[in-house]
C-alpha cells in the first residue's frame, strides 16, 4: 500500500511544474470554470496513456527520430501559440463570464488539451525517462499485473493535481476582480506563447542545426 501511495505521490509531483498545460488550465477555468479546466487535464492525461503505452510496448524509439521529433516540435509550437494568442484575444470576456463563459465547449477544452500533450517532445522524453526507468526496474520484478496497478496511481496522482488545478482556477473566477482575472489570462496567455516559442527555436535547431 505504501509503493502505491508513492506512485501516486510521484504522479502529483511530475504534475506539479508550471508548463502548458498547467497554464492552459487556469486559463480555461477562469473563462469556463471548473469542467473546462478539468477536461483541459483529462485530454492531456489521455495523450500520456498513449505515451506510457507506446513505452510499454518499446515503441518510443520510433519517436526519437530527428525528423518525427522535429515535426512534434513544430506542430506543438503552433498549438501553444495559437491558444495562447485565444487566451489573450478573450481576456475581454471574463467580465461576463460569471454569466455564459466565452463560448469554449468541453470538447474543445479536452481537445485542447489532448493536442498540447500529444505534440510535446518533451512528454516523449519525460515518459522515456520516468516510466522507461520505473518499467525497467517494476517488470522485472513484479507480474503485469503489479505494473498495471502502479502505472494507475501514477496517473491517479495526475488527476488528483488536475482536479485541483480546476478547482483552483474556478475558485480565483468566483472572488477575484474581473481586472485581475484578465491579467492572469494575459499571464498565461504569454507563458503559453512562451512555450511555443521555446518548442519552434527547438524545432528549428533540429532541422538546420543538428
């Protein structure tokens, strides 16, 4: 019980760093509120399974190749600018949100969220390098059935996170000012934009640089 509260534990804390989605999710919630927000999570969540799945079936190295990597890079720049651009366009609309939000369906917001996990190289290295290591070490020791139940709480710790991102973010749209909800989205609007930049710079020092 305690190696699975520790894998749980190790799921919150590879969430916890600011990035993407942590940005795109405070931003979702406090235009959309809490379900927005939280699908913003379930959709990245859905494109780490695939990841954790492509390890476990030894795959990932087909991801590795220059060319496939450089084409993630770049794809995961246009996703992130192109939100983060929306983000700020529709900062002007959190005053009414309280009433309709900006019109965003939970579709989108999964999709969203689905498409900036998938298309970022750095959750191919991340998931290589964490869930490769705790493979190695589990499989060798361990049934399949062991490996299923901890790569669980793995991501139980990753929905734990997002729900609190979610509620976080729909808490700060009910008591705070509609000026500094709009400086928040103009923030994460910028950090998303800001990562986009950094992933078409590694997208572009892989393809004339390498």
């Amino acid at each position: 019980m305690n190696t699975i509260i520790g894998y749980v534990f190790l799921g919150l804390s590879l969430s916890a760093p600011i990035g993407p989605i942590n940005a795109a999710q405070l931003d979702r919630g406090i235009k959309n509120g809490f379900w927005h927000a939280w699908f913003i999570g379930l959709g990245a969540i859905t494109a780490d399974i695939i990841y954790m799945l492509l390890v476990y079936l030894g795959m990932i190295h087909l991801l590795n190749a220059p060319f496939v990597k450089a084409f993630l890079w770049m794809f995961g720049f246009f996703v992130l600018v192109y939100t983060g651009i929306e983000s700020i366009k529709n900062a002007g609309v959190i005053s009414e949100s309280e009433l309709r939000g900006s019109g965003s369906t939970l579709t989108n917001s999964f999709v969203s969220g689905f498409l900036m996990s998938l298309f970022n190289p750095l959750s191919i290295l991340f998931w290589l390098g964490i869930y490769g290591s705790i493979l190695a070490n589990v499989a060798n020791t361990y049934p399949v059935q062991q490996l299923l139940i901890y790569s669980g709480a793995i991501i139980l710790g990753v929905l734990l996170w997002d729900v609190t991102m979610a509620a976080a973010s729909s808490i700060f749209r009910r008591f705070l000012k509609a000026s500094v909800l709009k400086a928040i989205s103009w923030l994460s609007g910028l950090s998303l934009i800001g990562f986009g930049f950094y992933f078409g710079v590694q997208a572009l020092q892989l393809l004339f640089f390498h």
